[in-house]
C-alpha cells in the first residue's frame, strides 16, 4: 500500500511551491490535481512516467476511490490542492475513507493566496499598534457560515480580513463591510490569480468603488480581497514603529541602548 501526499501547490507560480512538495511530484507514481484552480505548470516536477488526471469533473466519490486505486499500485500518490490543503478544501473528507482503508496520509503546507496577495500588491497584513490579527473568512454561499461567524459580525473588530471565494458577490462583501462600521473610503485591495503568469492582476479601490472597478476589469473568480488598516502603510510616515528592532528595547542577543527619546 503507498502513500498519499496532500500538497498545496500554492497560489500559481510553479516556483512557489514548496521544495518537499516538489520533491513528492517527482517522486509520485499518480498525480490527480485540481485543473480548475492549480496552473498545469506546478506539475513540470513530474516524471514523465507519471500518471497525472484532473479532478474538475469529479466528485468526491470518484476522486476518493481515484486516491484508493492509485494507492495499491503505486509508492507515491499526489493530491495536488492549489494554495493550501488545510485551508478551504476538503482534505477531511478525502482523508476519512484513506485513513479507513489504511492507506498511509501526509500533508505539505502551501503558500496561501492570502499571503501571495498581499505580496503581489506589496502590503502588510499586520502593523504595530494598527492591527495585529488577521482573519481568514468568506462569504456564507452553499457552504453555510456558522452564525457566530458572519462577515458583519468579523469585520466589526476592524482587523485584517482576507476574503477568500467571494469576489462574484463583491457588493454584499462591500454592504457587509459598511454594515459592520467601515467608512466608505476604506481602501480595498483585490488580487487576482496571484502569482499566476501572465495573469495576475491588482486592483485597488474604496468600499465605495472597488465593485464597479472588478465589473470594469471583469474579476469575478480566483480573486482575494484584502481589507485592512494596514493598507498603504508603506506610504504612511506617522505610523509607530515596531519594536523589534528599537535601539532602547531589549532583546535576547541585543541589550538596550539609551536613545535621545528613552529619556537617558
């Protein structure tokens, strides 16, 4: 019986995929892949030998029992999830009839699009005495939120929110925002595709225009959208600095030094 590997392949540029992941697809006997969200071009680790199908025309029984066959005849199975297989993906229910038949599971993390968004637009997510949380969330659709959970209730606390697969419905993310207490001119940032080849884009906006901005640049799927109050932080001179590396604040290999503003 071999082993199945569930590996993010991250947001889309093939070298962004993590060197253990990259490691495994070369070593695997099957890969089965998500052709609607994971760029054809992770998969050039892959032997020429190996046995590679798309998933998009699955469902989940047939890409269980895909996994289940491919296990039996070969060392090394692949699962290949875009981004990151622990985040908005099924990996549970894939792992669950694996685990039952006693086929041997491990994952590899990816490079989430949220953090390969915030690099393609050259933001932070956090900023010292800003915002230090970032919250990962969606809109409820066919997968249902948990009531606690609703986007008005997570954006009140003004923190990061990275909104994964929700861009079609930009304007109930805007309505719910605004609900929530954010001003209209709040800034926005939607990437799309990040990453990908050729095919990223970045669009920025307000609350009040970055609706009609996707419609105008016809965004409306393998998009992130970034809200923040660390948006924009790089053009901004008023902001505290961090700590880290603050001359007069002790650290565990650099003692403190009087500076003119610690008062020595």
């Amino acid at each position: 019986m071999g082993k199945v590997w569930f590996i993010g392949a991250g947001p889309g540029a093939p070298d962004l995929i993590t060197v253990r992941g990259a490691r495994l697809l070369g070593e695997a006997g099957a890969i089965l892949y998500t052709g609607s969200l994971v760029a054809e071009t992770v998969l050039q680790s892959a032997s020429s030998e190996c046995e590679i199908a798309d998933s998009k025309s699955m469902d989940l029984e047939q890409v269980t029992a895909w996994l289940l066959d491919r296990a039996q005849r070969h060392d090394t199975v692949v699962r290949l999830q875009t981004g990151d297989p622990t985040l908005y993906g099924v990996l549970a229910e894939l792992a669950r009839p694996l685990d039952a038949a006693g086929v041997p599971v491990g994952i590899v993390p990816g490079v989430s699009s949220a953090m390969a968004s915030a690099a393609a637009a050259g933001e932070c997510l956090t900023l010292p005495e800003i915002t230090q949380t970032v919250i990962f969330t969606r809109l409820s659709e066919r997968t249902q939120m948990p009531e606690r959970e609703s986007l008005v209730s997570l954006a009140a606390h003004g923190c990061t929110l990275c909104i994964f697969l929700s861009i079609e419905r930009i304007e109930n993310v805007v309505a719910n925002l605004v609900e929530a207490g954010w001003a209209s001119t709040a800034p926005v940032v939607v990437v799309h595709k990040a990453t990908w080849p050729d095919e990223e884009l970045v669009l920025r906006g307000t609350l009040e225009d970055i609706a009609a901005r996707c419609r105008e640049a016809r965004v409306d799927r393998q998009a992130l959208i970034l809200v923040s109050p660390a948006l924009g932080a790089r053009a901004q001179r008023d902001t505290k600095p961090s700590k880290l590396y603050d001359a007069a604040f002790p650290r565990r290999f650099r003692p403190a030094r009087e500076t003119p503003d610690s008062g020595g």
